[in-house]
C-alpha cells in the first residue's frame, strides 16, 4: 500500500511553522534581511564529502543539454549578493545533498544560513548562542577548541600525532576497512565523529572553533596558528547543528582550495567538479569582511520538540516524497 500520508503529525506541523515564525522573528529583530537564492545553479560542489544532485537543462537554446546542480548550502549565491553591496543577510531554504540517509539526515532538508559583514567568527558564535537560547530556551552554549576536546576524548593532538597514531585509533573502533586508505583529514574527521560529538553538548550546547586547516573550507587560516582554521561547529545533545566560518575574502586561495578538493576527488575514485566561476569572480570583485553561519533547521526542531529521527520533524521524509 502505497504512504501517502505524511511523515509528521498535524500538531508538530503547526509548531513546526510557528518554530520557522520564531527564527524570523529573530532576525527581524536584528535587522538582518531575508532573501532568496536559486536551488539550482551551474555548479556544484567540489568538496569531497558533498555530493551534489544532478540535473539536466531541457529546455530549447543554447543551453540545453546543461548539467545543472541543486544547491547543497546556499552560501556561494548569499556571497555573491554580500560582493554586491547586501548587508546583513538570512535565508531559509530547502538544501539537497546525494548522501545516505538516517536518524539525523534526509537527502532534501531545510536550512538557515546568514552572514553578517563586520563580524569575525567570535561575534557570530555568540549569535549563533543566542539563537539556540531563543528557539531551544537552552543554556548558554560552552566554547572550546577542537584540539582540545579531541585531545580529551581521543588521547591524540589532532595537530601534531603522526597519521600512523590516528590510524592505529581508528582501527581500535573497529573501523578497519573504512581507514584502510584514508588520508589524514578523513581519519580525523572519524575520529571526531565517532569518538567526540557523540559525547560534547548533551547537557547544554557546546560551541567547537578552531578545526584543523586541512578542514577550512571557505574559513580563513587563523594569523596566530596556520595549523587552524577560523571555523565553528554548534553541538547540542549529540548532534551537529551548525557549521560557520570567518569568511575566506582570497579569490586566489579560494581557487587553490577548489582545484585541492579535485585533486582529492580523482584520487578517491570520483569526478572532478567544475568550479564556481561566479563566485571566484565575485570574491576577486570583493567580498566584505564577514562571518557566516549555515544551520540544520530539521535537526534544530528536532531537538525543540524531543523528537527521536529527522522524519518525525518534516511533512515528507525521502522515502515517502
């Protein structure tokens, strides 16, 4: 028979729209503006660990038979609009990444990403703090630097032990085929997954900065410790909530960074991804100082309501959409 009814039930739906009412409200307050960017672009992601959807342009022209791409963040069009003068910005949108689903993911889901000119990643931490506050009426969240809850939870410096030590702990865990040829970013990557964040944030949020440069993304190496990156995860009861960054303004070093994630991408076995021309040309344009933030609506709801899997907290999980 087929299910066509949908994943959550119609009190949760209506606490799930005064939920979103209530991130607005938020930003309303802050005069931060809401805007709207397309879900499919002409490109995608090269990062390793995101897949894209793809699609194919079908209509009449020159551009028919074009690979198209939904969006896995909306962060690439929200700097193009900050390169073209935006102030402070927030979006709600639906997101799509090609990945396995389970109790805290589904391929299609919704997120908040904002960023605000003028602020470095520590001034956003403390928003991001006060948003969680607002919408959870949780506790001030903790801060603490990567290396050390890795070192706490791990016994490793995840900037200094050699990719042997990681390895050998991994393989501990039982995860033997999965390191087996993994480079040092995917074994600390494991270990923070499976040793750390299970165990941070479960009494009240834990703010996480300072990952390790080879995680930088599109975060700027911290001036002090090249071995870091100016980025931040919010954890709360086990769970990744948000990822942010003090924004990398270097259209060049961005460039660098793209052409790596290739590199990377051809040696496990995947295509390489055409790259994000826009967006390069817009950071070489000028982007302005700022921090960014993108966030797990799903998931944050979740948590609000005490719900126990990710479909109990949308109108139509994958499997039923």
């Amino acid at each position: 028979m087929s299910q066509w009814q949908p994943s959550i039930d119609i009190d949760t739906l209506k606490a799930r729209a005064q939920f979103i009412a209530s991130i607005r409200q938020f930003f309303a307050e802050r005069d931060v503006l809401e805007v709207e960017t397309p879900a499919l672009a002409h490109a995608g992601v090269t990062d390793l660990h995101l897949q894209n959807f793809e699609t194919e342009l079908a209509a009449p022209g020159q551009d028919s038979g074009r690979c198209l791409y939904l969006q896995t963040s909306p962060e690439y069009h929200m700097k193009r609009l900050l390169c073209a003068g935006a102030p402070a910005i927030y979006q709600i949108s639906k997101a799509f990444r090609n990945e396995e689903w389970g109790r805290f993911h589904n391929p299609e889901f919704t997120m908040l990403e904002w960023y605000r000119p003028r602020f470095d990643h520590w001034q956003l931490m403390d928003e991001v703090d006060a948003l969680a506050q607002h919408t959870l009426g949780c506790r001030p969240a903790l801060k603490s630097s990567y290396q050390a809850l890795f070192i706490e939870h791990t016994g490793l410096d995840p900037l200094s032990a050699s990719d042997q030590a990681l390895r050998q702990r991994s393989e501990g865990l039982g995860m033997s085929d999965a390191v087996a040829n993994s480079d040092r970013d995917t074994l600390l990557q494991l270990l923070f997954s499976f040793v750390v964040e299970p165990s941070i944030g479960l009494e009240q949020p834990q703010l996480v900065y300072d990952f390790p440069a080879s995680q930088a993304a599109l975060a700027k190496l911290n001036p002090k410790d090249s071995r870091v990156a100016e980025r931040f995860e919010l954890y709360y009861r086990g769970v990744e909530l948000a990822n942010g960054f003090h924004e990398l303004q270097d259209a060049d070093e961005q460039a660098k960074r793209f052409e790596k994630d290739n590199q990377l991408r051809v040696q496990a076995g995947l295509p390489a991804k055409p790259v994000d021309q826009h967006l390069l040309s817009a950071l070489a344009h000028g982007l302005p100082h700022c921090a960014g933030v993108a966030l797990g609506v799903d998931r944050l709801f979740m948590i609000a309501r005490g719900l126990t899997h990710i479909e109990q907290s949308i109108a139509f999980a994958a499997e039923r959409a």
